[in-house]
C-alpha cells in the first residue's frame, strides 16, 4: 500500500454526469492488478472529508484512470480538477479478481459505473475470449470503452436489449455455447445477487466485484462487511478480503 500526491494528466466527461480522470502515478500503478481500488482524498484545504474509493479502470504506463459519477461534494471536486492538478492517492488496496484460475472464456457483466474495473481486466486477459455485458438506465448513462465483443442492456429500451443485463446474459446464454466460462461482475447488489443466482443455475464459477462503504479502506473501520456462507468468521470486509469475492462464498440479501 502506497500513498502518493499525484499529477493530473487530464479529467473528461465520457457520458452524462460521467467523468474519467487520469493522472500519472510512479508506484502505485507498477503494482496494482485488476479489482484493486485506490482510496482518494477528494478535499483540497476544505472541511476534510473521508476518501472515496475506486475502482482501479485502466493504466497505460505509469498513468492511472478512474470512472466516476457526480453524486455529492467529493465526486464534485475531482469532475472540476484539470491538468496540472494533484490529487492525494492511496492503494493499490483490496484482492484482485482471480485471473489464473482455469477458465477459457470470460463474461464480463456489469450494471451501470460497475463498467470500472473491466477495461483493466481486459488488458490482462489478452489469451481468453471476452464477451462484455453492460448494462445501464438509458443510453445515455452507458459507457463501453477499451472492451471487446460489447453486448448493451437498457432498462428503458434506449439501445440494445430492453431489460437488464443479468436478463440479456441469461438470453445470449440460452442461445449461444461458451466455451469454460467463468463471469466476472460488478455492479449493484441486487443484480449482484441476480448474477449470483444465474451462476448457480448453469454451475458456472462466477466472480463478483461488490461495493461497500469504506471509510477508510484499509480495514480499520470496520464499515464495510458482508456475510459469510462458511469460514470462521460470519462477516468479511469487502475493503480488505474483497472487495472480489467468489459469488457462492457471500451473502449478498
């Protein structure tokens, strides 16, 4: 674990309310894998304020890029960071999505900004086949770049298939053969849960990346857990021993 004040490269909105930022980190990005999340200290001399985590998007080099919505004060101030601008950083934090386990084709799935931690998992999957499911309330909350082979979902029926991104992954499923999958999601905890059934139906090792609050990150809070389908302890937290959980090892209701 490494903090860091680091440089802006550059901050764009990429949909509505949705922005990408991307700045250059010298240690942080030579160690983070996919699944991480960094922790950032969204406050600039202003009434301090916890740090937000995120999900780790992709890296190109020493550059490091997050996906955000605008939901409140924190969010705020990084969508009006420019070039130039610091940001003070701390990660890579948090298990990374299991990558070596035996598998051919990977299902990536994700509702709404639950798109973050898959451009970097494809960066890494370079020798499977990926087929990602993405899924969002409209057309013009989606958000697809740097995946392969997009399938999209809308709730209201703005593009692709009408209802949600679990319902498109079950049709294409009935449909189509895929070779050893294993599905990766991330995403809110109802379709985590509805993600979790469907894995369970067709025996399929599934892989969810689940959200929490995490005040602090790093496990001292104790604000984040989630319960446990066996181990010695009934809860896990999702900021240390996740937050990539297997999906029949939590309890997600």
């Amino acid at each position: 674990m490494i903090q860091e004040i680091d440089i802006v490269r550059e901050r764009y909105e990429v949909a509505a309310g949705i922005h990408v930022l991307r700045f250059a980190s010298s240690h942080i990005s030579r160690y983070a894998r996919p699944g991480q999340f960094i922790n950032v200290r969204t406050n600039a001399g202003l009434v301090p304020l916890l740090r937000r985590p995120f999900s780790i998007c992709r890296i190109e080099g020493e550059d490091i890029e997050i996906v955000f919505n605008v939901v409140g004060i924190g969010t705020s101030i990084l969508a009006s960071k420019r070039s130039g601008d610091t940001v003070d950083v701390l990660g890579p934090l948090g298990a990374s999505f299991r990558m070596k386990s035996s598998f051919d084709t990977a299902l990536m799935v994700a509702g709404g900004l639950g798109v973050a931690p898959f451009p970097f998992l494809t960066q890494h999957l370079s020798d499977k086949k990926v087929e990602s499911f993405i899924g969002a309330a409209s057309a013009e909350k989606l958000w697809t770049a740097h995946l392969q082979n997009v399938h999209i979902a809308t709730d209201d029926g703005s593009k692709g298939f009408h209802g949600t991104v679990v319902a498109m992954l079950a049709e294409y499923l009935k449909s189509n053969r895929v070779r050893n999958p294993k599905i990766f999601g991330c995403g809110p905890t109802k379709m985590m849960q509805a993600l979790s059934d469907l894995a369970k139906m067709y025996e399929m090792d599934c892989e969810l990346s689940l959200e929490g609050t995490m005040a602090c990150g790093i496990g001292i809070c104790q604000g984040c857990p989630v319960g446990r389908v066996n181990g010695k302890k009934k809860y896990a937290l999702v900021c240390t021993e996740g937050p990539t959980f297997n999906s029949q090892d939590v309890v997600l209701a």
